[in-house]
C-alpha cells in the first residue's frame, strides 16, 4: 500500500481541519486509507499529512468528489492546493 506526504493550506487551523479529517476516518478506511500522520506549520496555515493509500490516485477518486470537498472548503481548506509531496518508503515515529 503506497504513503505520501501530502500537505494542503488551511485558514481556519489545525482543530478545525483536524475535526474534518476524523469526520472521514470511517469513510476513508472503508476505501483502504488510513492518516497515519498530521501536523500544521507554526501559524496553522498549512497541513502535512501521512496516509496509507490503497493506490496513488486516490487524492482524486476520494479528495476530489464534490461532497468531500465541501466538507473540506468548509474546514478551512484550500483544495486546489492539495500536493502530493513525495511517496513515503519507510518511516520512524520516536
């Protein structure tokens, strides 16, 4: 199962965009994803995220569909900002 790094910008901070994302958790796990990891930058503007996902374009079959992404713009996110930083090998959480 691949992972990647993905960041989006957010305008209503982390806590807002956190209670969207464990909105999805059940949603997403049905379709085989799992956000292992999350994080925002010091002034909340941006989000780094850790996923396991069943195959790379699943940022768009699943973050793209119309209802998820109200629900996101609604959080505070900039969809259209979406990237995809890098597919992850391995990794260590101390």
């Amino acid at each position: 199962m691949p992972r990647l790094l993905v960041t989006v910008k957010i305008s209503k901070g982390f806590k807002t965009w956190t209670e969207m994302a464990k909105s999805f958790e059940d949603e997403v796990g049905e379709k085989g994803a799992k956000m292992i990891w999350a994080a925002a930058n010091p002034d909340e503007t941006s989000v780094y995220v850790l996923m396991d996902v069943p195959d790379p374009e699943f940022m768009k079959t699943f973050g793209e569909r119309p209802d998820v992404v109200k629900r996101r713009e609604e959080a505070g996110a900039d969809v259209s900002s979406t990237t995809v930083i890098t597919q992850i090998g391995d990794y260590w959480l101390g």
